[in-house]
C-alpha cells in the first residue's frame, strides 16, 4: 500500500487502480519534508552564529508555531462544528453569521447536509473576522507566496556565484536562474516537469 492510496487503488477515486492525485497524508509528508529539510539545512550554520542565544530562541519559535497549530486546529474544528449547530439549530441572527457559507446545500427535506470544512485559509479568516479577515489572510498569502518564491529565486543565484568563485557576477546569476525557471511558470502543473 502506497502513501497516496490503499492497496486496491479506491482512495484515490479511479476504478482503474492509478491515482488521480495525491491524498491529504501524501501532502502533507511532502510538506514536512520540504519545510523541515530547508530548515535543517541551514540549522546548524544559525545556531553557530547565534551563540548561546540562539538555543532559547528556537525552543520559543518551536513553541509558537507549536501553538499556532493548536490555534488553527481549533479554530477548524470551532467553524465546522459552527456550521453543524446553526445548521440543525437555525435562528434569525444565524442568517447572517460568516460560518453558514461553509455549509452544503440539503440533500433532502429530511436530511441534513454534513456541514464541510474550509476550503481555505480566507475561509477561516471570513468566519473569524468577515469579509476584512477574508481580504487580509488572501493578501498574506500571496504576498508569502511571492516572497518565498523570491526568496529561493536569491538563494539559488548567490549558490550559482558560490559555485563559480566569482566569476559570475550575482545580477547575472539572477538572469540565469530567471531564464532556467521561468518555462516552468508556463506549464499548467509541476507534473510536466
């Protein structure tokens, strides 16, 4: 049995046996691999240039985001299970509460609809905060997703000056991996690659 589906290949959707797609565990252990293998990468160079600071700040950064997950969790869990009451129970003031977007039309008139989870983090924004926490939490994400990606787009430039002792200078490194990487922005997914 494989990550991405069971072993008679029904998880995934296809009556075939070929996966359609990754599953959610999938995604998420390509995720923490990605995210703990860059950090683990440069951990031992920032812990040597912190010096004995620099233990006590990643055991309050482990915190954080430690607690930032058990903020999140709950805060899905407190939407659905939102979305379930309101759905069973509904009220007048209910009518206009954020969290109802989140619900799936009836089935039937004698079955009601499983309430869904978020689709996204703007969805949680907008059942926390409205249509303001909807906007903020989509501007922050684009702006991570462009900075990271400039981020990496550095990176790979100033390893491309590394790797050469200098003689290519760095706006040039920059053209180059701009040039190497941007026929993948044309492709419709990393599939192709």
């Amino acid at each position: 049995a494989s990550v991405s589906g069971t072993a008679s290949g029904t998880a995934s959707g296809t009556a075939s046996g070929t996966a359609s797609g990754s599953s959610a565990l999938g995604a998420a252990f390509n995720l923490l691999c990605v995210v703990v293998g860059t950090g683990m990468l440069n951990l031992p160079r920032g812990l040597a240039d912190s010096g004995y600071i620099g233990l006590p700040l990643l055991a309050l950064m482990c915190a954080m985001a430690a607690y930032t997950a058990v903020v999140l969790g709950r805060l899905v869990s407190d939407v659905t299970h939102t979305a379930d009451a309101t759905q069973h129970r509904p009220s007048p003031a209910a009518a206009h509460d954020a969290s109802i977007v989140l619900l799936e039309p009836k089935a039937g008139a004698d079955e009601p609809a499983a309430p869904t989870m978020p689709g996204s983090y703007a969805d949680l924004g907008a059942a926390s905060f409205g249509p303001g926490g909807r906007w903020f939490v989509n501007v922050q994400q684009h702006l991570t997703l462009l900075l990271v990606g400039t981020l990496y787009h550095l990176l790979s430039a100033s390893n491309l000056v590394a790797l050469t002792d200098g003689s290519v200078s760095m706006p040039v490194a920059i053209l180059i991996v701009g040039a190497v990487l941007w026929p993948h922005c044309l492709l419709k997914t990393l599939g192709e690659v």
